[in-house]
C-alpha cells in the first residue's frame, strides 16, 4: 500500500513537472518569436535567407486613424516621439496641427494595400524611410505564387528596391488569435471576428516599444454614452459613417465584423500594466 501510495506521488511530481516545462517552454517560445514575427519581403524572398524587422524604440506614439484626433493639436507632441506608428494609409498632411507629419512604421491591413499603391510615389518615395508591416489571413499573404496580396508587395518590392515592407508572420497572426481568446474567453474565428488593424497595431507596439502614448482612440464605454460626439470612422474622411455608428455595427454582425469595441476593453487592461497610456482622449 505504501509503494503504491509512493508511485502515485511520484506520478503526480512528474505530471507536475511536465505541466510546468511545457507551460516554460511555450511562453519561452511566444517571447522568442519576438520580431522574427516581422519578415521582411524582397524581390528574392526565400524562406531559407529571411530577414526580419530590427526595430526598438523607447517612446512611440500609436496614432489613430479615428476622428477623434481633430481639433487635438497634439502634432508638435506626437512627432516628439523617437517613433511614431500609423495605421494603413491615413495621409498627414494637412493634418500636421493634430497628428504630426512623422512617421516610423505604418501597421497595414491587406485590404488597405491598394490604397498604399494608388500613392506609390508618395509612400516609397516621398516617406521612404517609413517601414511597413501588413498583415492579413492566409489565403492573402501565402508565399507559394498563389498570395495575391503578398504578390503585390513583391512586385513593389522590385519597383522600390530600398521599400522596407515586412509581412506578418503565419505564427505570430495565430499568436494574436489566441491573445483574443485569452483576453475575451471567444475564440475568434467561431465569434466570427475579424480583428482590427488598430489591434495588429498594438500589438506591434507593445513589441518594439518600452513605452506608448496612444492619440486619438477612445475607451470602449465612449459610444455608449448618451453624450458621445458624432465623430467621423475616418480624421480624413469627413462625409462617411460616424465612429461610433461604425462600431456598433461591427459589435453586433454575426460574421466577418471587427469588435472594435470589445478590442478597446482589452487595451483598458493592458494600460494598467503602466507601460500604454492613452493620452488623448485620455483615459
């Protein structure tokens, strides 16, 4: 009786010890992927001899393509930053006063690519020194022939031999799946989510930047309400759907919609980890 008391202890140590290794060797494995989740795209991509984003930054200002930022004067401070991250295509200028004219990284989404080639000459010339990260699923950025998108970035690549464009990796897009689903207990495909560029963007940010000063994105309590503003989706798209009527509409379609505003609550706990701040609107 005791050597069998004996052998389901020393089960029990070995089961425990195995959980604990496996637990060590997964996060060991999520921090090594670190920005080799970033690679970069050349005219002679090959899986063999990749290359991928070197990038740290002490301070970073993330700054939103929302609505929000207008009337924020806050452009002299956003480009005080050592790096200052936009999303997609959202132009500066004329826009300097509230969202600066600097920029480091551009965070894309492979349905705003087209916009990025419609002004080809302005984004690898004009900004050449801004680097882009694109992501998007599979059947998009697949690296066999058979990616449209990646495609596209390819031949840009050709073009602009001095372009800096990086695809997100096929590891770290399911590594953002499953931050989702720790986040909000839904598993991101089954909700039929779609996540946001804004939530690409952050997720960028927290890996390259010591600190980030967000400008521009309101809390998820904001459309709810009954004394929230009317702002444009868009800082520079005056005449389309309102922000907040363009959440709700994603909060409740049943597929292919982003949760931006269950997205915003997940920032909310990451800024109280002190290393986001959320400096206008502030929260």
């Amino acid at each position: 009786m005791k050597s069998l008391r004996c052998c389901w202890i020393l089960l029990l140590l070995i089961t425990v010890s195995l959980l604990l290794w496996y637990n060590h060797i997964t996060q060991k494995g999520e921090a090594v992927l670190g920005l080799r989740a970033y690679v970069r795209i050349s005219p002679r991509f090959r899986s063999s001899s990749q290359q991928y984003l070197a990038l740290h930054c002490a301070r970073c200002a993330v700054v939103s393509s929302s609505g929000q930022v207008l009337g924020s004067r806050r452009g002299r401070e956003i480009d005080s930053h050592e790096c200052v991250i936009r999303m997609n295509a959202a132009p500066t200028q004329g826009f300097e006063a509230d969202v600066g004219n600097k920029t480091t990284v551009r965070v894309v989404a492979h349905s705003s690519v087209r916009r990025l080639l419609h002004r080809e000459a302005f984004f690898f010339n004009q900004e050449a020194n801004t680097q882009y990260v694109v992501w998007g699923p599979e059947r998009n950025m697949r690296q066999d022939g058979k990616g449209r998108v990646f495609n596209m970035l390819v031949k840009l690549t050709m073009k602009y031999p001095g372009a800096r464009i990086y695809a997100v990796s096929r590891e770290k897009m399911k590594q953002c799946d499953r931050v989702f689903q720790n986040e909000t207990g839904k598993n991101r495909m089954k909700s039929g989510a779609f996540l946001s560029t804004g939530f690409f963007t952050m997720i960028f940010a927290l890996d390259v930047c010591d600190s980030i000063n967000v400008y521009g994105m309101t809390d998820g309590s904001y459309c709810s309400l009954t004394n929230s503003s009317s702002v444009p989706y868009h800082y520079y798209e005056s005449n389309r759907l309102d922000e907040c009527g363009m959440y709700r509409v994603h909060e409740r379609v049943q597929r292919g919609g982003h949760r931006f505003i269950t997205e915003k609550q997940i920032y909310r706990r990451w800024a109280s980890q002190g290393k986001l701040k959320f400096q206008y609107p502030a929260w």
